[in-house]
C-alpha cells in the first residue's frame, strides 16, 4: 500500500551539493518539493527504507527525517503546487 512520506533534512557542511540528494528524491514515482530542505514522496516503502535511500546520498554528520504523512495538513506557499499538495499529503 502506498503512503506519502515527509522528508525534512539538514546538510550540515557548507557549499555541498544538492543534486545527488534531489535526483535520489526524484526517482521516486510521485514526488513534491514543499519547502527549501522539505519533500514528499508517495512510496509503498516504509519510513526506514526511504531514509536509508537518501542518506546512501548524504554524509554522516547530515541531518534527515522521515514521517508518515496521511492524516491532516495546512500549509502556506508551498514549493510545490496546492493541488499536487491536495492530493498528494493526505492519502
């Protein structure tokens, strides 16, 4: 069963590069970019397997949070479109 996952992290070094973390969180089949350092995927994985996905792409001192979305949202000028938001944040 496919749930949405909230992805939230910090990357803790100074001038790193973020496309190797953004095309790991691409590759997932549905995808949202919310905030800056804040993403949701819909995955049928469970939190722990998506974590580990995206810090197979971080450094250890890097900061990174999962959470299983699906029960209510609000939100303000997200990143990503308030239809995909809709649709996507509360299954």
């Amino acid at each position: 069963m496919e749930h949405c996952y909230i992805i939230s992290y910090d990357l803790c070094k100074p001038g790193r590069n973020y496309d190797q973390l953004y095309e790991e969180i691409k590759s997932f089949p549905q995808w949202g970019h919310l905030t800056q350092s804040t993403w949701a995927v819909i995955s049928s994985e469970d939190s722990e397997s998506i974590r580990n996905r995206i810090m197979s792409v971080l450094d250890s001192s890097d900061r990174v949070i999962v959470i299983k979305s699906g029960q209510e949202a609000a939100w303000q000028n997200l990143m990503a479109s308030n239809d995909w938001a809709r649709k996507n944040l509360i299954l």
